[in-house]
C-alpha cells in the first residue's frame, strides 16, 4: 500500500456506501477504491488536479468523477453512514479557510456567493462545525469568511439532543442561550466582556471546548481543506467530509 492510499480495514468499512455496486443499476464500478485513493492522494498532498499521478488514470475523468460525487451527496453520504455521535455534549467552533486565487471564479448562479468572502484573515471561506463528546465530528456548514459565528448556531444545534453546548464568546446571543436552555440543556458559553450582568457558566466543562479545535487540526492536516483551492462550495465541502470520513474510521 502506498502512502495516502486508504487500508485494507477501512476501505472494507466503507466500500458498501459507494456509488456502483452491483446491484446498482447501471455499470458496476470495479475501480471504486483506485478512484478513493486517487482522492484522498489529492486531499492530502494539495496539489493541483492536473498533477495526479498517472497510476490513478486520467486526472480530467477523475475529477469530473469527484465533481459529480460532491454534487450527488455521495461523500456526506458516506460520512452520515458512519456517524455515531455521543451527544452528551454538543461543542461548537469554527475556522476561517483562505482562499487560494485559484478558488474565485466561478459562476453565481441563483445569487450563489459559493461561500466565499473577505474578513480580517482576507479572502475566504469559514468552516463551522459541531463536535460530540469524543470529539467526533458531527456536523459542518460553509459560509462567508464574513460570516459571525452565532448566525449558524441555531443550524449547528438543530434536530439534535444534548445536554450541553459549549462554545466560546462568538456564540453568547440571548436567544441562542435561551434556545439551548429551553430544551433543558446547559448553555456553557462564557459571556461577553460588554454584558452588564454576567451570566454563570460551568468553567470547568468549558475546558471540553478544545475537542473541537482538536478536530479542526486534524482535517487540516488535509491539505485540500488547509487552504481552498476549489472553485465551488460542493467540492470544498466534499474534501471536508473526506478529510471527516478519514478521522472517523481511525
């Protein structure tokens, strides 16, 4: 096996959730686990699309191939399969990902801005995540570099159960707070130095928070989410949830 290629136990975890099986209709796909590879060799070096090494094919069929994946769900798909959140905890985070110049250009259809945008740290797009209490990812939403981070708390939270959210100043709103506490759950956020009255938070659960800057540093060990080098939003988001399903089969 060759480095950045996945191992035999994983590719065993997940082949069953890829596209092309035999009952499948249409052609069976016999080079699933090549393609994966040829994949994750791009997630993990950076390097352009067109720099693939020739074992994995023709770099423009391999990339059409990512794009359509990406577009169809197919690698969140694969990261929902293996998904098995302890939600105990809910812990909340998010990170700003420049963007390489590469990463503008594309088209805007319906308004589209595909989550970029310019803060302090410059062009690109933020990352916000929810983390279980393992330190599992549980899930991801692209935005602006812009964007606040409470704008995407109620989204981070929903259809979820927890007994705790735990998450820095960025997410101390009034209504996030009393959303997290009218379902009987603790607010763990620490508040802001203009608040008047300063709401009492568990300081020592608190410290949990760095499970979630833990798996941020772990997927950005993936150097196709370090650094935005996709046009699109899908497929910046599909190496996400590559880089996700690459840290949940460990």
């Amino acid at each position: 096996m060759r480095r950045h290629e996945i191992t035999d136990e994983h590719w065993e975890r997940i082949k069953g959730f890829l596209p092309g099986q035999a009952a499948d209709p249409g052609v069976t796909a016999a080079d699933n686990r090549l393609f994966v590879n040829a994949v994750l060799w791009i997630a993990k070096t950076g390097a352009p699309w067109r720099d693939l090494p020739e074992r994995f094919g023709n770099w423009n069929s391999v990339w059409r191939r990512f794009d359509r994946w990406s577009a169809k769900g197919v690698w969140l798909r694969i990261f929902e399969e293996l998904k098995d959140p302890d939600l105990e905890w809910l812990i909340l985070d998010s990170t700003v990902i420049r963007a390489h110049q590469h990463a503008a250009g594309a088209g805007k259809k319906g308004g589209s801005d595909q989550a970029l945008g310019r803060s302090r740290g410059g062009f690109g797009t933020k990352l916000h995540i929810a983390v279980d209490g393992l330190g599992n990812p549980v899930e991801f939403i692209l935005t602006g570099g812009q964007e606040a981070d409470i704008n995407q708390g109620d989204a981070l939270i929903d259809g979820r159960e927890f007994d705790a959210v735990i998450a820095d100043k960025g997410y101390d709103g009034d209504k996030f707070v009393a959303a997290i506490e009218a379902r009987g759950a603790a607010a763990v956020i620490p508040p802001k130095k203009n608040r008047i009255f300063k709401r009492e938070y568990d300081k020592h659960l608190y410290k949990e928070r760095n499970l979630a800057e833990q798996l941020i540093s772990r997927i950005k060990q993936y150097r196709r989410v370090a650094t935005r080098y996709d046009k699109t939003a899908r497929n910046f988001l599909g190496f996400v949830h590559v880089a996700a399903v690459m840290v949940l089969l460990l």
